[in-house]
C-alpha cells in the first residue's frame, strides 16, 4: 500500500543538500516521491510499504549524511 510520511531533516545547509537529500530518496528501493525542504527542513516521502518502512527511509537519510529527528 502507498504511505506518506513527513520527516524532519537536521543538517541541510544549502540548496545541493537538498538535491543531494533527495535523489538518495529516490533511489531507495520502494519510494515513490521524495519532495525535500530546506527552509521547511523537512522531508516529505510517498513509499510503498509492501517494499520499504520507515525505517528504511529514515536509514536512508543518514547514509546521505542527514540527521532525522
Ligand atoms: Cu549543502
């Protein structure tokens, strides 16, 4: 099924994080839309949870070098 999640991102600092943050989320096996905010500092992430979890997602933005709060 398709879920949305809406994360909190620490650690964006100019726009090519955000770019960064969100073709890494794209790649993401499951992940269907990524759309990232850096004056919102958030992270908005429309996945299928049949192929991917939270926890993913979440582990997914540390590789990229973000913190989720
Ligand atoms: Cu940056």
């Amino acid at each position: 099924m398709k879920k949305k999640i809406i994360l909190n991102i620490e650690g964006m600092h100019c726009p090519m994080c955000e770019k960064n943050l969100s073709a890494a989320l794209k790649e993401t096996e499951g992940v269907k839309k990524a759309k990232v905010s850096l004056a919102d500092k958030t992270a908005t992430v429309v996945y299928d949870d049949g192929k991917t979890g939270e926890e993913q997602i979440r582990a997914a933005v540390k590789d990229a070098g973000y913190q989720v709060l």
